[in-house]
C-alpha cells in the first residue's frame, strides 16, 4: 500500500463516516477498533430497513461537495427524548463530513453536535488530514440507530452502523480518488456518549468504534 493510502486509512475512522478510505485495507494499526476516551459498545442488535430522517425544524445546514453522498437511515421509536438524540447523532456523522470535506475541524457544525474531549479529538484528525493533502469524498451510509441508555434526561449512550463500502480518501491537490477492494471492515460499529447542552442539542462527548462487527454486517 502507498504511503497517501496509508494515511487516508490511519487518520480517519467511522462516525461518524470517518475512514478516509474505505475500511477495506485495514487500519493504521492493524487494530479492529478504536476509541476516543472509550465509550460503552452498547448492544448489538441486527440492521433493519428503515426510512430516512427528516429535517427538524431547527436542523443544520451541511454544505457538502457534489461528490459526496450522504444516506442516514433511522426510524422513530415513539419516545421524544430517544428520537431527538438519535436525531443529533446523525446530525453529528453529518458535521464529521462535512468538517473532512472542508478540512475544518470547528465548523458552526461541529460546535453544535460535539463537545470536549470529541470535539479536540476530531479537530486535530481534519488538521492532520488537510496537512498530509487529504480529504474524503464517496457515498456514506449510516444505519441502524440505537439508544442504549438514557441518565436523567441529561446524558446519554447511543449507537449506529457505518456502511463505507463506496467511500474514500482523496487527494486534494490531484483529485486522485484512494480506492479499497469492499470487505467487511468496510461495515463499522460506532458507539457514542451524548450530553444536553444549554440549547437542548445532544453533543458527542466520547466516541468509539470497531470494524466488522456482526450486527453491522450486510451481504
């Protein structure tokens, strides 16, 4: 593997949509998995077709590139505090896109959907990136969205599935385009810790994630 190959997989990882190649090739280091000051890997539980969210009445706007696709995946559960944090949870993949895109780590975006440490974490990750002459591009899936555990209203632990199969890293200068052979680590579990702000939005305080796992796993 090349050496802009090699950073476009260390770099970046889910949430996400987060690799900047697909996961196909593996990460930086070897490792299945990673984390940001861990999180609980909630439960498992399989994927299942569901419909894409709709905007809220106060939802962000994400200025994304043409070549980069966004498909977010998520039912209602019939529960205001379960949905409004899944909500914000795509919300928050949104943002990581569409900071990687921008190679801008405190875009309006992310201010609002993450908070310290997430927010220092994925700052510096879209400035190594725009530094090393990255940046992503491709189709991004996000499905299977779960609350696993709610603490007086205030915090939160949720989860959802990352399908990278058809996402990759670019390089900026070139536009050359880092493609991967799909395999199932192009599948990715990603597992969060949210908290209510001020203003009611639920923030990505921690964040983890782990390639190939079973319950994200599609034929």
């Amino acid at each position: 593997m090349n050496r802009p190959a090699r950073l476009a997989t260390a770099v970046l990882t889910a949430s996400a949509a987060l690799l900047l190649t697909a996961c196909g090739s593996g990460g930086g280091d070897g490792s299945s998995s990673d984390k940001i000051k861990g999180a609980d890997t909630g439960r498992s539980s399989s994927p299942s077709p569901s419909v894409s969210a709709s905007a809220g009445k106060n939802a962000p706007n994400f200025a994304l590139p043409s070549d980069i696709k966004v498909t977010v995946e998520r039912q209602p559960t019939g529960d205001a505090t379960k949905d409004a944090i899944l909500r914000d949870l795509a919300y928050s993949a949104q943002s990581n896109l569409e900071a990687f895109a921008k190679g801008n780590g405190r875009t309006v975006n992310m201010n609002r959907y993450f908070a310290v440490p997430a927010l220092t974490y994925w700052g510096n990750r879209v400035a190594k990136v725009k530094k090393d002459g990255l940046t992503i591009t491709g189709d991004y899936r996000f499905y299977d969205f779960e609350v696993t555990d709610v603490a007086n209203n205030k915090s939160a632990a949720g989860r959802y599935c990352e399908d990278q199969r058809k996402a990759y890293g670019k390089e900026i200068k070139t536009g050359k385009e880092l493609r991967t052979k799909p395999s199932d680590k192009d599948f990715i579990l990603n597992t969060f810790q949210v908290a209510k702000d001020t203003r009611g939005d639920w923030q990505v305080v921690q964040q983890s994630w782990k390639k190939a796992d079973p319950s994200c796993v599609q034929g």
